[in-house]
C-alpha cells in the first residue's frame, strides 16, 4: 500500500489531472465507489504504520554488523548507526517484536529516563530505555559494552 501510496503522490506531483478512468474506482458518475474508498484507508493505515516504524527507528536504531570467516560477528553502536544520526551511542541489543521470527539488533539508549516516560511518572532510574521489556542482553557481551565480538 506504501508504494502505491508512493505512485500516487509522484503522479499527482508530477502530472497534469485530466480525467478519471471508470471501473473499480471511480463508477460512471465520476464518483469513488466503495472499493477506492478502502484502498484510501488501507493506504492510511500503511502510512501510519510506517510514521510508527520511522519513531521506533528513532529509539531504537539498527545497529552496525560485520562478520568475517576469520573473525567471526561484531556488533556495534555509533552516534550514527543505522543511518539514524543522534548524540548518544548506546549498547546493542535483541529487539523481539511480536510477530517476528527473529529478534533483531538494536542499539539503545543507557542514560537519562525512558524514551516513553510521561509526565506522570518523573522518578526513573538514569538508566535510558535498558528496561524495556521488548530487549534482551546479547549472552557473552558486557551489559554497557558499545562493540559486542562473538568469535567462531
């Protein structure tokens, strides 16, 4: 739905409007019919989702991978790992999302309160977002460490 979404917006940037097509879109009267009308939500639905997405990458960007046949798998956090530019490094960290078969590699914040934490709860303990239930520690890799190693 995003990329249709996507062909949408660069046509109607791009191109001059000048008529509609009749059939599964439009009825004879020029009118949506019921169909565009859910294509229109599920294109909705699939923006939102990715607004969703693009914040979550925001808390918790990808970290940096590298793997060797000599060296075995490094995993590392940077101010701009994941292509996510920001003024904190962070440790990496499995992300298990609902859903998912895999956990994925995530980079997070260690300090200063929670990326979530409302007003209504200011006491929290300097720790950034470690205590999200969503995380897991990599085994062998030091709780701050910024570069986990897993030799063969």
């Amino acid at each position: 739905m995003l990329t249709l979404q996507n062909w949408l917006s660069f046509y109607e940037k791009n191109y001059v409007f000048v008529g509609r097509v009749i059939g599964r879109f439009y009825g004879e009267d020029g009118l949506p019919t019921p169909e565009l009308t859910r294509v229109e939500a599920a294109m909705a639905k699939g923006l939102e989702a990715d607004k969703q997405a693009q914040r979550e990458k925001q808390k918790f960007p990808p970290c940096n991978a590298e793997w060797s046949a000599a060296k075995g798998s490094r995993l590392w956090c940077s101010q701009k790992s994941g292509g996510v530019s920001r003024d904190w490094i962070g440790v990496p960290r499995k992300l298990y999302k609902p859903g998912s078969k895999e956990p994925r590699c995530v980079c997070v914040r260690t300090t200063g309160p929670p990326s979530d934490q409302t007003l209504d709860k200011p006491i929290h303990r300097n720790r950034g977002d470690l205590d999200d239930p969503s995380l897991g520690e990599y085994p062998g890799c030091p709780p701050l460490a910024a570069t986990c190693s897993f030799p063969l």
